[in-house]
C-alpha cells in the first residue's frame, strides 16, 4: 500500500509567509525548511489533517483494491486465492 502525498498549507514562524507543500504524511514534519527565508522553523499548519484519519481512508482503499484483484483472480484462480483475497478486503473495507 502506497500513501499519497497530501497538500499541506503552514504559515512560517520567523517570516510569517504561508506556503503550500506536498507532504507525504501531514502533518510531519513539524520542523522544515521555509521556502521564502530559508530558515529552519517550526510550522504552524492552517488545516491540519489528522493522520489516522489519513491512513484509515488509505487502508479502506487497498480493501476495495483487494476485492477488484480478487474479481480479476477469479477467472485464473486454483488455489481458492481469490476468495482469501476477498475476504481480507471485505475486512479492511469495514474498518471504522
């Protein structure tokens, strides 16, 4: 499962100028260089996205990954995979 980046909006403490940046897991880093005064500081993030929340909508995506492989499996399946398959995407779909 891959995470995909998320556009993260944080307003430097020395500068005070807002900048946009993908991050790979918002709201980390705490600390990042500023784009417009090159300094170190810590970010103060205007929509601060939760990360469970976050990785809870990815792993409900690779459930319903999971099934879609387990629809395509069923066709060349010999080893009852697809329905293994299927069944821990039904799990990971119902996840709260």
């Amino acid at each position: 499962m891959t995470l995909s980046p998320v556009l993260v909006r944080y307003e430097c403490k020395n500068c005070g100028v807002f900048t946009k940046s993908f991050s790979p897991m918002a709201p980390y880093p705490r600390y990042s260089p500023c784009l417009a005064c090159k300094s170190i500081s810590p970010l103060y993030f205007e929509n601060k996205i939760r990360k469970e929340d976050f990785q809870k909508d990815q792993v409900r995506k690779a459930g319903l990954d999971m099934i879609s492989a387990a629809d395509y499996l069923e066709s060349k399946d010999t080893e009852n995979a697809a329905k293994r398959l299927r069944r821990a995407g039904e799990y990971f779909k119902q996840l709260p």
